[in-house]
C-alpha cells in the first residue's frame, strides 16, 4: 500500500490539513480558502497532465510555460489589435500551441534532437513570441472571452471545473484506451515496446502535441481569468509541474505515475504555498521549503524502491 | 424511458445554469464604495496586521527602500507589517499571493503596482473592504482607494532631455529594461518622445536586460562593436545601469558612451562618483510605502472624517492619487547622497 504513490501522498495531504485545520481553525478550513486553492493549482494541474504523459514516456517539455502565455497572449492580440471574435481567437490560439507541440515533437523524433536541448530551445522562442505578442500586457477582452475563465459554478470558478474535466477524461483514457497506455510500455522499454510494433516516434510526437495542446488551454483559461494576457505567464511553471508530476509518482526513467497523481502533486505543492502564504513564510524561504519537499519525496521513494 | 432520460438531462442544465454566477460586465475604474463598508476600528492592536503584496521579494531595491521602510513604519506605529510574494519577477504569482490572503481580511493592502494584470484581483480586495493602496506604478482598471509612486513617463522624459544636453542633441542612442514591463514601456516612451524632436538624434532600438546586471553588459558589450559611435544608453531598471556601466568601462569608453538611468543605489552612486555614469533619476520609494502604510491606517481608523459615514457617503478620506516625484543625480550632488 505504501508504494503506491497516489495513496502515500492522499494521506499526506489529509494529513497536512487536518493539522491546518487545528492551528488555523478560522482561516484554513473555509470554503474560500480552499477554492482559491484550487483556482491556483488549476492551471498547473492542466499543464501537469500533459507533462505525466510525456514523463511517462520517458520524456518532458520545457516549452510549456512560454506555450501558455503565447496562448493567452495570441488570443489577446488577435481580440484586441485585430477585433477577431473570441472564439476564433480561441481556435487560433490552441492552433498555435499545437502546432508548438508538433514542432517540439517532430523536431526530436525525426531529426533527433535531445528533448531538453529542443524544449529548451523552443521555450527562449515561445517566449519571445509571447513578448511580442503580449507586449506590456493586453486587456479589455471581450467579455464572453472573460467568462470563460470567470463564472463560477457551484461557487467555484470555472478553470477548477476544467481541471477536473481534463484529469478525469485523461484518467479514463489512461485506463481503458490501448494508445495511452502503450506510452507505459515506451517508458519502461523503448526498445521493446519498437519491437512490438508501437510506433514510438509517432506516439511520443503525438504526446509533444497533446501536451501543447493543454498549455494551450492553460494559457487560454488564465488570461480569461486574469482579463489580461501577461508576457510574463507560466513564468517557471515548466519547473512546478514536473516537480508536482514526480511528486505525483512519475520517473524521470519513464514507465511510471497516473494522470491523479498530477493533480494531487500539484495539490500538495498548492496547499504547502498556501500554509507558506498562511504562516507569513517569507518568499526567501518558499522556494526552498519546495525544493527539500521534493528532495525528501523523491528520496523516501529511492528508498522504499530499494527496501523492495 | 428515454424520456425519462431525456427530462432529468434537461433539469441537469437547468441546475447547472442557476448555479451559474457570471463574472460582472464592467471591470471599469468607477468608484465603488458607496456598495462596501470599510471595516474601521478605533484601537490600535499588535495583531493589526498590514500586508505587502510585491513580487521578486529579494530584489535589493524592494529589501533596501520599499520593505525596510514598511517595517519601521510598523514598528512605529505598533501594528504587524507583512511581506508577501514570489522571490521571482512572477505576476500569475503574485495575484495567487494576494487571492489567497483577502479572505484573511488584514487591515489592509499595500500592492506593489507591476502589471495591469493585477487590477481584478486590486478590485475584489476592495470590495472586500479591505483598504487597499497600490504604490510604484498605477494600475489602469483598479479601483484601488489610493496610488502613490512615480510617474514613469516623466522619469523618461527626464532621462530624455538629459541625454540630449550632454549629447549636444545629436548621436545614437539605445534605451534598455525589461520589455513588456507596462512602467518601463511608458519610461521608454518619455524617453523617446523627447528625442524625436532632435532631428541628429537618431534611436538605435530597445533592448531586454531582463534586470539583469550580466545580459546588460553583454547586450551593451554588442551594441559597441555593431555601433562604434554610440553615443548614449539609457537604462530603466535597478541592474540596467551597472551593467551598462560594466561594459562601458571594459572597452575605454568613459565618457564616450554616456549613460543615463534610473535607481539610486549604492553602487550607482559609486559609478556616477567615478564619472561612468552621467546621470541618475531616483524614486523616493520609502515614501510609496512609509505613506501608503499610514494612509491605510488612517482609513481603518478614520484619522479623519469627512462626513458621518464616509464609506457610505462615498468619499475616501485619504489622497486619490500621490506622485512623489524624482531626485536628479549627477556628479555636481552625487556626495550628498553617498552614505
């Protein structure tokens, strides 16, 4: 029971708000607390699931984080310079970011370059895009394009309803769709997994593009939410959703994690910043009470591994 | 049966509609406080607590000027000052610092104005009724109860007529910051606005040094091999200027590149001192927040009334707006500003 990611890191998180809740009764158990929570995790959360996929492959994208401000930023452009409705816009937008993907993909599949080296590369490219699009920022959207990213549903605002939608539709494909669950085979033996007849480079190009797809979606939702396309979005975030998707169980080897296990890695990095934000942690030491989480996740992990 | 299906699939849209709540249609600049109660106490408690929402924490200018005089300004007034942000230069981040420190309804808000990406998250602290100020740049679309800070545009124009008196009003000259940044973008254009009125000055472009001391000096570094007779920079950030100054001096070019730029740190003092630097334009930052702080405080507990009720009379009884103002540096008063 205990090797299982998703459980251990479940009980962990029980665990840290149960213990919240006794120290910070009047501000860490509330409806409002918890929803900006999960309004703040949304958008990595989206972002995470494409990144387990890829990870489960043995690969990730550094691009993601510039991918989801040249969607906001694209989206805004168009809609602010160029009057194109929103939904065009939209369409324009995820269009982008897919073709981003696809390039990422198709670049490192059929040329062969390393995946870091050309997300790395693609990431200073998207940026710059993002910076020329964005510029000192872009606002007064349409107000259909803010909704989407503003209503809220049963009280809670809507990119929390996406984030469920994409992790519940991305777990379900995870389980019962043989094309997902042959990027399991990739990650653990590539070779193997050649030999069978997978078409691994057409799979892993398809994983580039889906994962730009959802950066994409990311970026839509948070400019719609923000009313306002930031150069500066995802700013990071590359590193925040591959540490929430090894916190949530995958490998840098590959082969491992369930789509569940990025949303409750990127919970648990949420609640931990709120506790920060809660405590009056000062900024110096977020990051690095961050970064020894992970070290001690991974670590615990390596041992069990071994003990096994 | 499939009609059945058919109706309980019709009042589950029909549930999800009314539970529906669509975002306002106006995010407009009008005052809203005829519809939110401050929340006003008249003794002052040690748990009083006023919080700072900045990003890039431990950027030195925010540690020396902003923070420092927040802190003693607490001090003094025996209430709790806290700083809050990412230790980036993260907007998404910062508004995720502030949604999730408005439901604790602190006493109020001192917001480090960065981007207009942050005015919705300005106005729902305000309709918290959280007395709210922004300082540093001002914020287009927030409804915040008050700005104080500087006025980019003018520490542009500022840095503009400069360049052009030492310049003798003609040479090449390049202005670099952070691109994108909404301040340094109008800081850029006051700089620009004054120079396209000299036909011999010719603009070479704008540069991104991402605040960044290094990637100034390379980019500077550049601009003198591809432009041997470049004849000024202007810098809009905190590290344009020793970078700028870095390279400057690296290819004996005292003098022959002039630099202007903003900040009026110790280490540009020194670089002005040495004659490398021309010429400074400094904000009074432990004004934005030493004033921001008090003004907050007054609003809390009403210092002063205007009438019996304020907020529901829809007056905000302190300053709309405050401009501090710049200080001006070169070599002829760079000692007095020498600790």
């Amino acid at each position: 029971m205990i090797k299982d990611r998703v459980v251990t890191l479940s009980a962990t998180i029980l665990l840290l708000c149960i213990v919240m809740s006794f120290l910070f009764p009047s501000q860490f158990p509330t409806v409002d607390n918890f929803s900006q929570i999960m309004l703040n995790l949304s958008i990595d959360t989206i972002v995470a699931v494409g990144m387990m996929l890829l990870m489960i492959s043995g690969v990730f994208d550094l691009s993601v984080g510039s991918i989801v401000a040249f969607s906001g930023g694209l989206a805004g452009y168009l809609m602010y310079y160029h009057d194109v409705n929103f939904l065009v816009a939209i369409v324009a937008a995820l269009s982008g970011s897919l073709l981003i993907g696809f390039i990422n993909g198709f670049l490192i599949t059929k040329i062969g370059i390393n995946p870091m080296i050309q997300t790395l590369a693609m990431m200073g490219v998207v940026r710059g895009l993002s910076l020329m699009l964005s510029g000192a920022g872009i606002q007064n959207f349409p107000y259909e394009y803010n909704y989407i990213g503003q209503v809220k549903i049963l009280s809670l605002q809507s990119p929390i309803w996406y984030m469920f939608a994409i992790v519940l539709i991305f777990s379900y494909l995870f389980k019962n769709i043989a094309f997902f669950r042959r990027y399991y085979f990739i990650g653990s033996n590539e070779k193997a997994a050649h030999l069978s007849g997978i078409e691994v480079e057409k799979m892993k190009l398809w994983g580039f593009v889906i994962v730009g797809l959802l950066a994409g979606i990311a970026g839509i939702l948070l400019s719609s939410r923000l009313g306002a396309a930031l150069s500066t979005s995802g700013k990071g975030l590359e590193l925040r959703v591959i540490t929430a998707v090894i916190l949530g169980g995958a490998s840098l080897a590959g082969g491992q994690g369930k789509i569940v296990g990025a949303f409750l890695g990127a919970a648990f990095m949420g609640i931990v910043g709120n506790i920060l934000i809660l405590t009056r942690v000062s900024g110096y030491w977020q990051e690095i009470i961050l970064g020894i989480i992970l070290i001690l996740a991974v670590g615990i992990d390596q041992l069990i591994q071994k003990k096994k | 049966m499939n009609s059945i299906k058919a109706l309980l699939f019709k009042l589950f849209f029909i549930v999800l509609l009314s539970a529906c709540e669509a975002p306002p249609r106006t995010g407009g600049s009008g005052n809203n406080l005829h519809s939110t109660e401050i929340i006003t106490v008249d003794t002052v408690s040690a748990n009083e607590e006023y919080v700072m929402i900045t990003t890039a924490i431990n950027m030195p200018m925010y540690v020396n000027h902003d923070q420092a005089a927040f802190k003693m300004w607490a001090k003094k007034m025996g209430v709790k000052a806290s700083i809050l942000g990412p230790s980036e230069w993260d907007i998404p981040a910062q508004i995720a610092t502030f949604e999730q420190v408005i439901p604790q309804k602190p006493a109020g808000f001192l917001v480090n104005g960065t981007d207009p990406g942050i005015a919705q998250v300005i106005n729902k602290a305000v309709d918290a009724g959280i007395p709210t100020v922004v300082y540093d740049s001002d914020i287009p679309g927030a409804r915040q109860h008050s700005f104080i800070g500087s006025d980019w545009y003018e520490m542009g124009r500022l840095q503009g007529e400069r360049m052009v008196k030492i310049l003798n009003g003609k040479g090449k000259v390049v202005v670099m910051g952070i691109l994108g940044m909404t301040n340094m973008e109008a800081g850029f254009q006051g700089f620009l606005d004054v120079i396209k009125k000299y036909p011999a000055m010719e603009f070479i472009g704008k540069y991104d040094d991402k605040a960044n001391v290094e990637l100034a000096a390379k980019i500077t570094a550049d601009l003198i091999v591809a432009h041997p007779d470049l004849a000024g920079v202007a810098g809009f950030d905190g590290n344009s200027g020793p970078g700028i100054a870095l390279s400057v001096k690296e290819a004996n070019k005292i003098g022959k590149v002039k630099i202007t730029t903003v900040d009026a740190e110790p280490e540009h003092l020194q670089l002005v001192k040495e004659g490398v630097i021309d010429y400074l334009v400094g904000q009074k930052r432990e004004l934005f927040t030493q004033m921001g702080a008090q003004m907050l405080f007054d609003m809390r507990h009403k210092t002063i009334a205007f009438s019996k009720n304020d907020a529901k009379a829809g007056v905000v009884p302190i300053p709309k707006k405050i401009i501090t103002g710049s200080i001006e540096i070169d070599k002829s008063n760079v000692d007095l500003f020498i600790k």
